[in-house]
C-alpha cells in the first residue's frame, strides 16, 4: 500500500515564490505556509498557524538552518520549526504538522497530512 497522497491542491506558481520567502495559502480551509528553499528549488509545507499565540503567521517567519535543519522562526515568538517534519526545536510540544509538496508543470501543489 502506498503513502502517496492522493488529494493535491494547486496552489500558486513557483516562481510566486521568492527564494527563501514563504507564503500562506488556504488548502481545504487549513491556513498552510509554503516555503521556497534556497537555489536547489526545495519546497516545504507546515501548518501557518503558530501554535503558541494562535495567529496565522508561520509564512511570514525567516526562513535559514541550525545544524542540518532547515527552519523557519516565528515572527511572534522565535520558535524554530524545521520545515521537513513541523517539529519545533525550542518547544517540541508547540510542533506543528508538516504537509506533501511537489511542483508540476511550474505550479506548486499541496497535499494536507
């Protein structure tokens, strides 16, 4: 049985997204922050809402790394989640879910965990 998912949502252009910027976007009324890594064209997933003050926000936080860890930090807290798996470093219990990304055709598109 495969985990493949099989419900993908488009999203935007990937060239909507600037190179290490994030943006959020509505998918099945789940507010999803999508993030555009570096010059290798990675393109990551978490849920947008900070779990700590509840506002949606993730997407606007500053994307970088810690160790081997890619992450965003929360604008409102500076909580680190790494966008691979949602985990945040600081809190774990904060963690948030991290969601399926791929890039068809030019467009991105989302497919919730």
């Amino acid at each position: 049985m495969s985990n493949e998912p099989t419900h993908w949502t488009p999203v935007c252009a990937a060239t909507d997204i600037l190179p290490d910027t994030g943006v959020c976007a509505l998918v099945d009324g789940v507010h999803v922050a999508i993030f555009h890594v570096g010059a290798a064209e990675q393109f990551f997933a978490i849920d947008n809402v900070d779990p700590k003050s509840q506002a949606s926000v993730l997407s606007r936080g500053l994307v970088g790394s810690l160790g081997d860890r890619i992450v965003v930090a929360s604008p409102l807290y500076k909580n680190h989640f790494d966008l691979r798996n949602g985990e945040c470093l600081e809190a774990p219990q904060h963690s948030v879910r991290a969601h399926a990304v791929r890039v068809e055709q030019g467009r991105v598109h989302v497919a919730l965990a």
